[in-house]
C-alpha cells in the first residue's frame, strides 16, 4: 500500500513551485493563499523538512522542494494527459440515446437534423426499445421515456405530454360524416399493444368511457373490437391507409395532422403521459446532453 500525502496538500506545492507564488497558486487552484500555506505546512510536517525558503520574498523552494517538485511536476501532467485522452475518446464516440421505437419513428428521425446541430456534428446513435435500459450500465448516455412520473433517481427534465384522440383519413369524414362517437361504430377501430400494465393507460376502453358521459344517449361500439397491432407506429399506418380509426398521440401523429393526411373527427380527448429527458446526474457528458435536451424542449413549444 502507498504512503503518500494528501493529494491536496502536493497539489497546493505543486502550483506554488511552478508559479513561484503563493498568491499566484491560489487564484489557480481558487482558493486563498491562506489555505495554500496551511497545505504545504502540512506537507512539510508529514515530511518533516522545509520545502520552501520564505525569506527574503519572492518564495524559493529548498533543496527538498527541489528534489520534489520534478517528480511531482511530471506526475500531474501524465494524470493530466491520461484525463484529457480518456475525455477526447470519449467526446469522439457517438451520443447514444434511447427511447420506444413510436418516439424514434416519429419524433426523434424527423429531427435528427436539429440534434446533430445541437451535438456540433457529433454522430447520434438511436437505440429504439421498449425495454428501460439501465443508465447506470454505460450503455447509453440519454433515456427519453414517458411516464407518469419521473425517475427521482435520475435526472429528469419534462419535455412535453401528449393528448389521444381519434384520427382517420379525411376521406371516412367525407364518406360517412363522424360527427359523434356513436358514428364510430360504423369503422373499425384501430388498437394497438401497450406496453405495460396500467390501468390509466390511454385506450380506447378509456376513450369510450369518457365519451359515453358526454354523450349518454349514444350507441358506442364494442371497445375490444377493430383490428390489432403490436406497436403505434403501425396504428397510425393502418389509419392513413384508411383501414378505420385510430385512438393515437397527437404528438406522434402531428405532421399527418398538420398536412391533411388525417383528420380528428371528434372533438374529445384523454390525457396521455409526459416524455422526459432521463440521464446520469454526474453523467461525463452532461454538457453535451443538455445541448441536446435544450433543443428539443426548444423544438416542443
């Protein structure tokens, strides 16, 4: 086992020795020369020897301190090169970011162009899953997962919460004027799997619950009926192809809004969750990340 002195005390020696000033280490290393002196009084007892000779000013080191100060010299600066090649490695490689395939899909490709901006021409690496990678394994460096509520273990921002709603292909509006909920039980309703087991889970059990309070005298369609896919992204194909109509996000389906390609027929809606930006509070890029995060909260008002 290695005997050496507290790592701040030869710090505080070393940027005294190199600057020949006490005052000039201390506004270095941000702190007083008061607190420089102690350190290396405390190094020169542990040592039993005096490292500096501290008259007449300007400070020169003593035989000792010469005989230290190399060693010490050279040490710091190959930890300081060890640091800065590990730091360069890593700011090479590419942000990895993990999220379920629908936000990659439909929010996180259309925008790749904004976040590689935001990553100084970085490459991004986009890991779509619907299992909740574990930060703390390395495997990614930037969650974002929608939720209910954060992960108060992590670093959380909220970047925005979505709303489900109805969407289908202007041409059934045309065709046979939805108007009400009751009119959906001439379409097929467009299901999809969700994920995990939650009884709030934004459904079309849900939405027809919710619509069957406003709209008491309707005859609502059968909630479990309609055709079935494994993941949303494929709902809301089904539902621009004009195969019936999808309960969706409107934060997945805003650009199919936004050009007509679907239409909201009625006007009712349930809450859906909130996407966070999830990352390691001491992750070694947290300036990078939040680049990032600040772009899509930039792009999400």
């Amino acid at each position: 086992m290695r005997k050496l002195p507290p790592f701040n005390a030869l710090r505080a020696f070393e940027a005294a020795a190199r600057n020949g000033s006490f005052k000039r280490a201390a506004e270095e290393l941000h702190v007083t020369p008061t607190a420089i002196s102690h350190q290396i009084r405390h190094l020169e007892d542990l040592l039993g020897c005096t490292l500096f000779h501290r008259r007449p000013r300007p400070v020169r080191l003593s035989d000792a301190g010469r005989q230290l100060y190399p060693v010490l010299r050279d040490s710091l600066d190959r930890i300081a090169g060890a640091v800065a090649g590990i730091r360069s490695g890593l700011d090479a490689r590419a942000l990895k970011v993990t999220t379920t395939p629908a936000f990659a899909s439909r929010w996180l490709i259309p925008h790749m162009g904004m976040l590689r901006e935001a990553c100084e021409g970085r490459e991004i690496a986009i890991e779509a899953t619907e299992r909740v990678i574990d930060l703390h394994a390395g495997e990614v460096d930037l969650a974002i997962r929608y939720a209910h509520l954060p992960d108060r273990e992590l670093e959380c921002k909220p970047l925005f919460s979505d709303r489900y709603f109805p969407v289908c292909h202007p041409d059934l509006v045309r065709e046979s004027s939805i108007e009400t909920p009751g009119d959906l039980a001439a379409h097929p309703l467009i299901h999809f799997e969700w994920k995990r087991k939650d009884p709030d889970a934004p459904t079309w059990g849900r939405w027809l619950a919710l619509a069957h309070q406003r709209f008491p005298g309707e005859k609502l369609p059968d909630p479990e009926g309609g055709m079935r896919f494994s993941e949303e992204i494929h709902a809301i194909e089904a539902a621009v192809n004009r195969q019936g109509v999808a309960l969706v996000s409107d934060v997945l389906v805003a650009p199919e809004l936004a050009s007509g390609a679907l239409v909201q027929p009625i006007d009712l809606s349930i809450d859906g969750l909130t996407f966070y930006a999830v990352f390691l509070p001491d992750a070694s890029r947290r300036e990078l990340i939040e680049r990032v995060v600040a772009a899509i909260c930039t792009r999400s008002r």
